[in-house]
C-alpha cells in the first residue's frame, strides 16, 4: 500500500494541512499535535519528497538478505556480489537463514526490520502474495534475486530458466542426443522446479523428439535426490535407451553423475549429464560438468543497486523482472555422438 500524507492524517487523526504544517513549519504546530503526527510518520515510514527519501538513504546502515538455505552451493557467489556493492555504499550486510521453513521465512522479514535493515533482499524461492502484505506492512522495500513475486510487480533479477533449460537440453541434441532424460525440481516451485521442466518439454517438441513418464524423475535440488532421481531414470533404460540426462541443478547432476559410476557406467561414455548453475564444485569434479551459467555476483550487485535506488529515490516505476543473460559451460560431462544433427 502506498503511503500517502492522507494516510498519516487519518493514522494521527488531524487534517491533512496539519500533518503539511508538521513537516514544513513544526514551530506552528501545537506541540502534542505535533508528536502524534511524528510519530505516524515514523511508524508508516512516510517520506513527502525526494529530498526525504534521499535522507533515508543517508541514515541506512544495513541491507537484510533473507535465503531458504544457507547451505546452498550457489548462494556464496550470490553473497559475495551483494556483499560488495553493499560494501561500497557504504552498508552492512545482515543474513538471515530461514532453513527452509515457510514459517521462519515470515518471521525472516519482521527479524530483519528489528535488526535495523533498511531494506531486504529475497532470494531463490518463490514470493507468493502474501509476503508482499507482510512487508507491506513492515514498511521495508523488497527486492528479488534469482526468484520473482508470484502475483506482485517487484523488482526481480535472475536468468530466464525456461529458455535456459531449452539452451541445455538443445546442447545436447545437436551433440547428437536423442534420447534424453530430466532429472526435474518439484513442479509445484514456479520459479525454477516447473520452469526448468518446461525448457526441457519445449526444446524436445522444438527438435520434435519423444518424451514418456519414463524419461523424468523430480526431486528437491540435492546431491542426494539426483542420485535417487538417475536411479529411477536406469531402471528405465531398457525401454528408453537415454544417452544423456538434463540436471536441473549441479548438486542434482553431481548426484547423477556418482549413481551412473556405482552403476558400472561412466560419465560421458556411457551418458552424458549436463547441469545448471555453475557452482564452484563444478570445475572440481572428474569429469568436469557441462553445465548452465548463473551470472550470481552480478545478480547480487544489481539486487543492491536497485535497493539502494529505491531507498534514494523512492518506489521504482520499472516493476518487473529483469532477465539477466546465462551461458552454457562446455566441460568434459558430455559426448558428441555420431548422429546426423541436420
């Protein structure tokens, strides 16, 4: 809801000419009148103009970031890119690990607004409409990284994981794949679970290739569930013959890539994996991954650029989400197969 200085008349209960005399000729307000309508102002975080908004830039101190999962591969680089455009204006950074628990994520934004955070930073799951009457009422401005509001126009950034789920899963077709597994997220997340699945559909229909039950298995992002997740996938292989798998997560394709080894196959000889995130782990591993690229620092340092901006200069006109480029990783994970890819 939007603060209006109708709105802190009605909340002080005077005029709206009275709460205009407080912030523009206190000395000719009576002075009980007086703290009332401060106190309004304060408590609904109004800011008349420019020149007030301004000043609430001047008096931030600290940016809160709210993560479902401090233990998330790819948060660290997200982290360090929020961390140091914070660092240079000057703010501090609070964090805020709700381990993945719905309830502690609602009690997330109320912590973060005690501890002092100007605003707060959102990241990776999704924002369903009732966050947004939260922190509404909260009074604090909210921007999203790697996720987007449900419902609300918010400032969001993160890549389009639909088409580059397609990116991936074509990769591995004109590499020759016909055949091609997913290892999927839960198709009840929209932010990345049924989005990623989609790019998957998409680029099959696009290539006009065959899709059965049989070819998918879902799980949470984990190591653990993509080793679950490909030992689903090899008991139908019989019957599906896959010569390749889409990850969707590089801890998922990890996982994968340890099931297809205690299986007696190997990775890419046997079938191929590709994942998507580019965690650090990525790089480490034998074979090394093929995966899909996250700009996540620079997600980070836009997410507190576009803060900082609406602490300075007030609510964005720009409210949408803003697709940030990805890019496809060629490691060792994946063999070109000798198929015509005309």
């Amino acid at each position: 809801m939007k603060v209006t200085i109708r709105t802190v008349a009605e909340h002080a209960g005077v005029s709206v000419p009275t709460v205009s005399r407080v912030l523009n000729s206190p000395e000719l307000v009576n002075p009980l009148t007086r703290v009332k309508v401060l106190e309004a102002v304060a408590s609904l975080d109004y800011y008349p103009n420019g020149h007030a908004r301004g000043l609430r830039l001047q008096h931030a101190t600290a940016v809160g970031v709210l993560v479902p999962k401090l233990d998330d591969f790819f948060f660290s680089r997200l982290y360090r890119g929020i961390y140091d455009a914070a660092l240079k204006q000057g703010l501090t950074v609070l964090l805020y690990d709700a381990q993945s628990d719905p309830q502690r994520i609602i009690g997330g934004f109320s912590t973060l607004k005690r501890q002092q955070s100007s605003g707060i930073i959102f990241c990776s799951v999704s924002f369903p409409a009732h966050y947004s009457t939260l922190t509404a009422r909260l009074g604090i401005p909210v921007v999203l990284a790697l996720t987007e509001s449900e419902q609300h126009d918010m400032p969001a950034f993160k890549v389009d994981d639909v088409r580059a789920a397609f990116d991936a899963v074509a990769y591995l077709i004109t590499r020759g794949h016909r055949s091609i597994g997913v290892i999927a997220g839960p198709l009840d997340d929209p932010v990345a679970g049924a989005a990623r699945f989609q790019g998957y559909q998409l680029a099959l229909a696009h290539y006009r290739l065959p899709f059965s039950d049989e070819h998918a298995a879902h799980g949470e992002f984990r190591y653990e569930h993509g080793y679950a997740a490909m030992k689903e996938l090899l008991t139908y292989r019989v019957n599906t013959h896959i010569t390749a798998v889409f990850a969707a997560s590089d801890e998922m394709a990890i996982g994968a890539m340890r099931c297809i080894h205690d299986h007696g196959l190997r990775v890419p000889d046997d079938i191929s994996v590709i994942g998507f995130d580019d965690i650090v782990i990525a790089n480490m591993i034998t074979p090394k991954l093929t995966t899909i690229a996250q700009p996540l620092e620079e997600i980070g340092k836009m997410a507190v650029q576009s803060l900082v901006s609406i602490l300075s200069e007030g609510p964005p006109s720009d409210l949408r989400t803003h697709y940030i480029p990805h890019s496809l990783v060629p490691r060792e994970s994946v063999r070109s197969l000798s198929y015509d890819t005309s």
